[in-house]
C-alpha cells in the first residue's frame, strides 16, 4: 500500500489486531502492578530490592514480609518478654530456696545449741581448753 491508495479492508484489521495486542499488554501489566504493590512478589524479589513491603530475613533464612513480617515481630517481642519473666521467677526462686535454707541452717544450729546445753557439753571449742 502506498501513500496514494486508500486503505483496504486488510489495514483496518492490522491496526484492530495492533490495538489489541496494546490492550491486552497494558491489561497484563495493570496485573502484574497491583499484584507487585499487594506484596504478591515480595518473597522472591526481596533479593534485588524491589520488594514492595518491607520484608526481613530470621536466623534461620526465613524471609518475612508485610503483616507476616509484623506477626513475626510480636511473637518475638511476646517471647522476649516470656524469657525475661521466666529468668525473674527463676531468680526469685532461687532467693526462695536460698532463704529457706539459711532459715533451716540457723534453725538447726539452734536446735544443736540447745541440745548442747541441755547435756552439759561446751558448744565451741575455745570453752573446752578454758
């Protein structure tokens, strides 16, 4: 076809099938750009960047974007917090026991005192050589 010739039935539909082909390419990019913003392609893209939630890697590799990411926080938090109070209740414990025995120790030197007393022998040695 030339500039001089009228355009033929064959033109009309090459430019409806050109059309189309646009369409259909700027359809599937719409797609594929709020499928992107929804946080669809996070996990693999987090590598290179182009994660569109912030996204973060545990200890063991396991990558968390988005509110996965947000969950995964808290439950870390909530764990911490869980530690901390076990290791106070340990502590306290501890002091329990130790208290409990120092309580048990004075009471039987007491008991061990008096029981001294009442048979006659001395209770140091410093009385024995005096």
């Amino acid at each position: 076809m030339t500039a001089a010739e009228p355009p033929g039935p064959d033109s009309s539909k090459h430019w409806y099938q050109r059309a189309s082909s646009r369409i259909l390419i700027v359809l599937v990019l719409a797609v594929l750009v709020v499928a992107w913003r929804a946080g669809t392609f996070d996990h693999a893209l987090v590598n290179v960047g182009l994660n569109a939630k912030p996204c973060a890697r545990n200890g063991f590799g396991a990558t968390f974007c988005g509110q996965e990411l947000a969950e995964a926080q808290e439950r870390q938090a909530q764990s911490a917090k869980e530690s901390e109070a076990s290791v106070v209740k340990g502590e306290e414990e501890g002091a329990r026991i130790k208290r409990e025995g120092e309580e048990t120790d004075a009471k039987l030197q007491r008991e061990s005192e008096e029981a001294q007393r009442q048979i006659g022998e001395p209770e140091t040695p410093a009385e024995v050589s005096g």
